[in-house]
C-alpha cells in the first residue's frame, strides 16, 4: 500500500519525506488556505504550489475550484501545464460539483472524461458511495478517494451522536461493535414480534437499520473495502485512495481491506509510530546500558 500526506504543510510534507514513508501528496482547498494563512502572505499561492512540487517526487494532487465543466476542464489544464514542470501533478474533480443545482450533477464525471482523455491524471474526490466510484471509473479517473471519516461522522449524526461532544474527530468508530449491537436488537424484535416477516415489517427494526449505517454502507472502512471489491471484480485499473482518515486504526482497516493507497494527516502518522509498550520497553534497554556495553561504542 503507497502511503501519501494528506497536508499542504510544507514542513509536514518535507518532514514525513525525510523519514522515507511518503510517496505522493493530496491537497484540497481547505488544506491551502490553512498552510497559507500560516504564512501570512509571505509567499504567493503560485510559488507555495511550486514549493510543494519541489519538495515531492510522487503524485501531488490538486483540485479545481470551479463547479462547471467546462471551467473544471479549463483549471485542470491549466493546474496541469503551469505546475508539470516543478513534479507530477494529478488533477483533483469533485465526483458532483453540483451545490444542489441538479443541472450540474454530471460535471465532474464530464470533466473527469475530458481530462483523462487527455491524458491528464484525474483524482475524483468527495466520494461517498460504491455506485459514485463506479461512474468515476468508468469515466476514467486515475484515483478515487472515497471518505471514510466523513462517512463515519455521518453516520454517528445520524445515530445522534454530537461531534465535539459524543466523539471527537479523530476518534475510532467502532462498527464491529455497532453491528454486534445491532444483532442482538434484531433478535430482541424478532423474539417479541414473534414472526420474521412481522419484525421485518416493524418501525422499530427500520428505525435501528436506518440509523446506524448510511444504505447499506456499515462506516469509511466499509466504504472502501466494497470500492476495492467492486473494483477488483471488474478489474477497473482506477486506484482507491481511502481519505479522510482520522486515526491510526483506520490506517490498519483500509490495509486490510486492501486500498491501494492512503492519504494521512500529519497527526495520524505520528499516531501510528506510538505505543505505550513500545515507550516502556526502550526506557526499560536505555536504563539497563552498562559501562561495558557503553565502553564498545567509544572504542570506535
Ligand atoms: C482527500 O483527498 C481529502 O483531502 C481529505 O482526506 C479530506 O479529509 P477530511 O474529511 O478530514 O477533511
């Protein structure tokens, strides 16, 4: 699994380089505009993209900032041909750029086409279901990054859970859990109802199904395991970067479930390098050096 930096930090991206883990970058707007207000003006956004280029050898993904095709079409060459110089630009398209407006549902898969046709890598981004995959692929995107944490924190919504008060951010979503949870609730209903097909039919039973996964989608993971799967049966060549990846733990999930890349906050990684036992036990070696083991290194 290639692991890229979810970050348009420039010392994030330098940093998590020199430690030899990283092998692309992705950006989003919200990402520039918090490294660029960091820097308070000191640099334009020209020459803060060509820093980030310079700095990284793989895929740096970034996106357009306009919802029609043909203006996505006219920034992605755009982004393409100014940046291609300084490293490998990778164009990123909203699956629906259509901010509700229904006339502009296809756009992104019309720019996703026109760009790939022409040879412009495309990462079709804000994917959120298997199906919006599915149309990326087929439209040609290089990459499809579908959202696991924002999947997760949908579906705690909708269980009515408050974030910032129920769970954090970056807190772990434990599904296996819920879905245990959820069949012992069936049995409940199936024992008081007394028939399958009468506690199918029940409000309750669709209440507890509805709630707590988003049709048919259990969290992020699952997202992107059926993606994987579904990509992997037709031998789509598309690669699925799972995104929106907020702790460690889903890190292992989408390794499981076989993503072939993802991308991570610089905090998840430092979260992943880190375990209690692991603290313990080199406080434990550094206390037990002796003056003779000390003694073979100065004798150099
Ligand atoms: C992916 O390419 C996006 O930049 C990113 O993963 C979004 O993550 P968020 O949901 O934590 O904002």
């Amino acid at each position: 699994m290639k692991i890229f930096i979810d970050s348009a930090e420039i010392e994030e991206i330098k940093q998590a380089y020199e430690w030899g883990i990283i092998d692309g970058v992705t950006t989003n707007p919200s990402l520039i505009k918090k490294a660029v207000e960091k820097r308070q003006g000191k640099i334009t956004m020209e020459d803060y993209i060509k820093e980030v280029l310079k700095t990284v050898t793989g895929p740096v993904s970034l996106e357009v900032i306009a919802v029609k095709a043909d203006e996505m079409i006219e920034q992605g060459r755009f982004l393409y041909k100014k940046f291609s110089p300084y490293g490998k630009v990778v164009i990123k398209i909203p699956i629906n750029p259509s901010l509700g407006s229904d006339s502009l549902d296809f756009d992104g898969l019309k720019a996703i086409r026109r760009l790939s046709g022409e040879g412009i890598p495309v990462n079709c981004t804000l994917v959120m279901t298997p199906e919006q995959a599915i149309l990326a692929a087929k439209a040609g995107a290089m990459y499809v990054s579908p959202f696991a944490g924002r999947i997760d924190d949908y579906i705690r919504t909708k269980m009515g859970m408050k974030i910032g008060i129920d769970f954090k951010k970056g807190d772990y979503f434990d599904y296996n859990l819920l879905s245990e949870m959820r069949s012992l609730k069936l049995r409940e209903s199936i024992l008081k109802h007394g028939s399958l097909t009468d506690a199918y039919r029940s409000q309750y039973i669709k209440d507890i199904i509805c709630v707590s996964q988003d049709n048919g989608i259990l969290s992020g993971v699952d997202l992107v395991a059926k993606i994987v799967k579904i990509f992997r049966n037709y031998g789509f060549k598309t690669q699925v970067i799972a995104s929106s990846i907020r702790n460690a733990r889903q890190v292992r999930e989408v390794a499981e479930v076989g993503a072939d890349i993802v991308t991570l906050p610089f905090e998840v990684i430092m979260e992943m390098i880190r375990h209690y036992k692991t603290l313990e036990g080199i406080r434990d070696f550094i206390s037990d050096v002796v003056p003779q083991y000390e003694e073979v290194f100065r004798r150099k």
